[in-house]
C-alpha cells in the first residue's frame, strides 16, 4: 500500500455537469476525510467518515455535494449541477482512530476540478 | 470550535539560515494534537512534525523545531539549515485528541527559501 489515492487527478467540466471524485485511502485507516482547498488557501473541511458512517459535513457542503463510503474502504464525492465556484483542489485523507486517540492525517495528490 | 491562526501570509529566507513560522491556536480542549504539514508547488502535503499537547518536550525531526507554549496557545515551527527543498506552503493544524472531529488548517504560510 503506497498511500492515499485519488482519481481522477484532474478534471475539466462544463458548468451543470455532474462529477465524481474517487479517493482509496491506507488500507487500515479507518478514517476519511474529504477536503477543498483553492488557490493560496488552507484546506477547509468538507465532510469525513469514520469506517462507513459519515460523521460529520460541514455547512461548506451544499446539497449538490454527496459523499459515500460503502464497506469502509474507498470513498467517493459526487458533486452536481456544477458551478464556477466549485472549481477547487479537493483532498483526501485517511488516518487510523486507535484507543488512544487520533493520529495524523496522510493526503492524496487531489484532484484538481475547473468547471467552465 | 477550533481556529487555527497563522499571522505570516508569506516568508523568505536565505539557504542555510534559520526561519521561524508562526501559528496560534483557539481551544478550551486539554487534550489534542498539533502538527505542520508541508505542501510543495503542485505536489501532495506531506506531513513534517507533530506534537501532543500532553507532552512539554517539544518536537523535533531532523532539521525541523517547534515550540510548544500551552498557556500561550502557540505552535511555532523553526526550520534550520533551510534548503532550497523547503520551499512550500506550511500549514498549522489541530486536531482534538478524543471525539469526531477532523483536523483544521490554518491558511498557510507561502516560504521561499533563496539561494
């Protein structure tokens, strides 16, 4: 296992379209995260999951925004009816929940979205 | 909430001098994680160091500091010998040690670090 993944890495889409990111994360990590980030900007919280149950989404993510975790392993968000404004880097992350309490967090490359 | 605060947009600094970047943080938590992450031009972030908020050693790795005042909520990174590799965006994060809740980010400092 080399790390997280994410695919596409880029992707290009006409305003209104519909996309869909797909993140793998480390194998035994049970967590999961979903971030945005646009130019020159800290990454911002979109929505994570803990195994298969999402447990938290931000006021960032509009109804258009929908995120999956079936099984615990491999993510995905789908974004719908695109717009502008949604042109952004989006991360993913993956981390291990132990007993003890938390630990870091390990990004993908991202997939970089530009809706025209 | 968590908010994370780093007061330098950007920063430069000459090959094999030491730089400091800055990071405040908000929390009523005892118990939570600080770290640096690194982000190169177009490539993945990586992270550079941790701290638990339990211990009063203060991380290091390598070349790689911190200063971890508690009281004062401040999280400092000093990079030493910085190479031309160091240039990146540093983010400060958070995150609480127990309960669901994800890490938060700081907006970055942009370092240059010039030959």
């Amino acid at each position: 296992d080399t790390g997280v993944s994410q695919d596409p890495r880029h992707k290009i889409t006409k305003r209104g379209q519909n996309v869909t990111f797909r993140c793998d994360p480390i194998s035994e990590h049970n967590r999961l995260y979903w971030y945005r980030q646009t130019l020159g900007q800290g990454p911002e919280f979109l929505t994570y999951f803990q195994n298969e149950a999402q447990l938290e989404k931000s006021r960032l993510l509009s109804d258009r925004f929908s995120a999956e975790r079936p099984k615990g392993s491999f993510s995905t968000l789908e974004i719908q009816r695109t717009e502008q404004g949604d042109s952004a880097m989006y991360l993913c992350a993956s981390s291990l929940e132990i007993r003890t309490g938390g630990t870091e967090a390990f990004f993908g490359q991202g997939t970089r979205l530009t809706v025209v | 909430a968590q908010t994370v605060t780093q007061s330098q947009p950007e920063m430069s600094v000459q090959e094999a001098e030491t730089v400091t970047l800055s990071c405040t943080y908000d929390t009523s938590e005892n118990n939570y994680y600080l770290f640096w992450y690194k982000q190169p031009p177009s490539r993945q972030m990586i992270l550079v160091i941790r701290q638990e908020a339990y211990k009063q050693q203060n991380a290091t790795e390598n070349r790689f500091s911190v200063n971890f005042q508690k009281a004062a909520k401040s999280f400092s990174l000093k990079i030493s010998d910085s190479q031309l590799g160091d240039t990146a965006m540093y983010f400060c994060a958070f995150m609480k040690q127990w309960g669901n809740t994800p890490l938060v980010f700081g907006k970055g400092t942009r370092l240059s670090v010039i030959a």
